[in-house]
C-alpha cells in the first residue's frame, strides 16, 4: 500500500509528529526502539521505500495481522 503521509495520520486516526517528516528513523520497522514501528508491525505490515521529500511510504504485507489489531483499509 503506498501513501501520503497526509493519508497516513487519518488512516491511523492520529496526528503524525514533526519527526515523521523529517527524519527517516521514524518510519524504521523497529518495535522495540518505535512505538508507530510495533503498530503496523503488529498489524502485519512492515514499512518500505520512506520519501520525505516525497512525503510517500509503503506498507508491504509480511504476516497476517496479530490477533485484535485492525487490518488498515
């Protein structure tokens, strides 16, 4: 799934901090260092191809979701 950053904060009902657009570290699949990187992570997606200048990433599917998230739309 590619999206806009804009798309992003919606989709997650929550606001995207001001580190989000600038610095790429905060859209690592890291879950033990990012709690955003355990969210999608947990939800079976991992994060790819981040463009800040773009304001674009991509959610790529790794897993099944973990029982009791919601699955992004």
């Amino acid at each position: 799934i590619s999206m806009w950053f804009a798309e992003v904060a919606p989709a997650a009902k929550v606001k995207l901090p001001a580190s989000a657009f600038r610095y790429p570290q905060w859209w690592q699949n890291d879950a033990e260092h990012h709690v955003q990187a355990k969210a999608w992570l947990e939800a079976g997606y991992k994060t790819e191809n981040v463009d800040l200048g773009a304001q674009r990433v991509e959610f790529v599917r790794t897993a099944a979701p973990v029982r009791g998230v919601r699955e992004m739309q």
